[in-house]
C-alpha cells in the first residue's frame, strides 16, 4: 500500500491513461465509468488521479441515501425510485453498499438480480460494493464512487447501505436527502428511532403498507416524530409505501424534491455538501494516518517505545497519544 505522506509518481503512460479515462468518463461511456470505480474500489493509486480530473465536473446530481434495516425491502423500494425517475427522463447511478465476504471483502447480496429490471436501461449504471469490514456500514470508496457517477452526468445517484442500526448515521454525511425505510412490526426500528437516530432521516417510509401492524407502526413513528427537535425548519414526513406494487413511491420521490428545493431556498443545499466534503476529508484523513502508523510498528523505534510503554503500563493511552502526535508524527501541542 502506498505511504500517504509521499505521493505516487506517475509515468507519462499513466497520466496518459487517467486523462483518457477520465475524459471517456465525462463522456458517460459505460465501460470507463465501471473501470474508474474499480480504480476506487480497489485503492489503486492512479484513482486518485482520475478522481481529481473528474472533481471539477461535479456537484451537478442530487444524491439520496436509503436506509433501514435488513428485510424491509430497501432494495425493491430502491427499483420503485429508479423507475420513476425514469419516467421523469432523469439518469441514475445506484451505488448498493452490501456486507462483505470475509473471504473476498466483496459484495455478497446480489443488487443487480435485486434490480435487474433496469440492468440493460443504458441511462442507469449498478454497483455493488462490499463494506470491506468498516463498521459504519459505508465502504470506503463510496463517496469517490457518487463522485464518478456524478461526473459521468447521472441526475440522480442513490447509495443504498447495508441497515446496521445507528452507525448508519456515516450515509448523512455524503449525501443530499437521508430516506429511512422502516417495516411494519418492527419493535428494533422504534427503539432505534427513540435512541437517536431520528435525527439522520429528512424522510420516513413506512414500507409494505399491505403489512397489518402498518397502521400501528405508523402511528407510533408519527408519535415520535411529534416529540422530535428537527433544525432547519424541515420536519420529517411519514410516508407508507408498498415497493412491490409501487404505491406511494411517486410521492416518496416527490417529497426528495421538495427537500431538496427546501435546501436551495434556505441556502444549505452547497453549504450541505461543502460541509460532507469537508467531513470526508478529514475521515480519509485520519484512517490514511492510522494505515500508516501500523505500517510503522517494527520499524520506528520512536513508536515502537511508546507501544512498549504502554504494553507495560508505564505510560497511559492518552499520553502515548501526545507524544506519537509530537515524536512519531512530529505535530506540535495546542499552544506550542
């Protein structure tokens, strides 16, 4: 793996083919966008190349997060909103973040039998990507993921995360509008809202409405929802959706846009994102520190002392925090 504080040197033929891959990228051709995601997904040093031509061409497609936990049939209610965006001649990108094999760190729930409907659509391009073990449900490409779809001139990309209860909280920070997909009878998912994670979702949906504790589960949401401080001035609607007849799903999408239009007129909609972007950065930035850190343990003798001394509890963790920033990374204290 390539150490984050000395940048890649790229040869000539490598520059080369990150600019014709970016530019047949921008150009929306199928195959290149599947080629620079694999570039991101695999933590190929030449992505970062690719990414950084496409970045300027971006900020143009509404990003949606769905979630909720496993079973209440995400994924189909996904399809609903893809074909509806369709009937409006919009694009779309799905990035589906599924549980990783611990054999291959890749996806193991199968998206695009889930989606298949719009898998020969040309206007609409799959990808599943593994969680490659990061507990908060969210691979780590993902955001670069969106970013290429996004510069690829999809109008919409979705990112569908796995449901792992309140750590799902990471899908808000990459995207425009949170929808929290929640199943009828499900005593996991009121307590979950009761818990905090009322304030991740700008939409509710109730899913399988035909589902006979629907109109329980509804009320009690809605009762929760009464007590809920939301900043903003956008209060959280309550939908009830049935994905596989595809009731409720227009004005689900509907809703998304209103949020959005919402964002604009009280001017957070950039302010949102600038400050996701700025949130990622500073998460890359601490897990490309950490990679590195563990690459230096044996062979930094000044790392290596302070892992010993704590080993033999001469020297607290707090305290060998201060002097791996000072000694190891050589980043002063706060007033120095």
């Amino acid at each position: 793996m390539r150490d984050p504080f000395c940048p890649p040197a790229f040869s000539e033929e490598q520059l080369e083919r990150a600019r014709d891959l970016a530019e047949r990228v921008l150009a929306g051709e199928r195959r290149a966008v599947a080629r620079a995601i694999s570039l991101v997904e695999d933590g190929d040093a030449l992505s970062a190349e690719v990414v950084s031509r496409l970045y300027a061409r971006t900020g143009h497609a509404r990003t949606i997060g769905v979630t909720g936990p496993p079973g209440v049939g995400k994924s189909t209610l996904l399809s609903g909103m893809v074909r509806e965006c369709r009937t409006r001649g919009l694009s779309v990108g799905v990035v589906s973040v599924d549980p990783s094999s611990p054999f291959t760190q890749g996806a193991v729930l199968g998206d695009r039998i889930r989606l298949s409907e719009h898998f020969l659509d040309p206007a609409v391009f799959i990808r599943s990507m593994g969680t490659r073990g990061h507990l908060g449900g969210l691979a780590e490409a993902t955001l670069q993921t969106a970013l290429v779809l996004d510069a690829a001139g999809k109008d919409v990309v979705f990112v569908e995360t796995v449901g792992v209860g309140q750590s799902e909280i990471e899908v808000a920070s990459i995207v425009d509008t949170v929808i929290l997909a929640l199943m009828p009878g499900s005593g996991d998912s009121i307590q979950a809202l009761k818990a905090g994670i009322m304030e991740i979702p700008d939409i509710i949906v109730v899913n399988k409405k035909d589902h006979p504790a629907a109109d329980i589960t509804y009320n009690e949401i809605r009762g929760i929802l009464a007590l809920a401080d939301r900043q903003g001035g956008w209060e959280a609607p309550l939908l009830t959706t049935n994905a596989l007849t595809g009731e409720g799903v227009a004005e689900l999408w509907e809703r998304v846009v209103a949020h959005q239009e919402h964002l604009r007129a009280e001017g957070r909609l950039d302010r949102r994102r600038g400050e996701s972007l700025e949130k990622e950065v500073l998460s890359l930035s601490v897990r490309e520190v950490q990679r590195w850190l563990e690459r230096r343990v044996g062979q930094d003798p000044r790392l290596d002392s302070v892992l010993e001394e704590v080993r033999e509890r001469r020297l607290d963790p707090l305290s060998a925090v201060r002097h791996v920033l000072k000694d190891v990374l050589d980043i002063p204290e706060e007033g120095s």
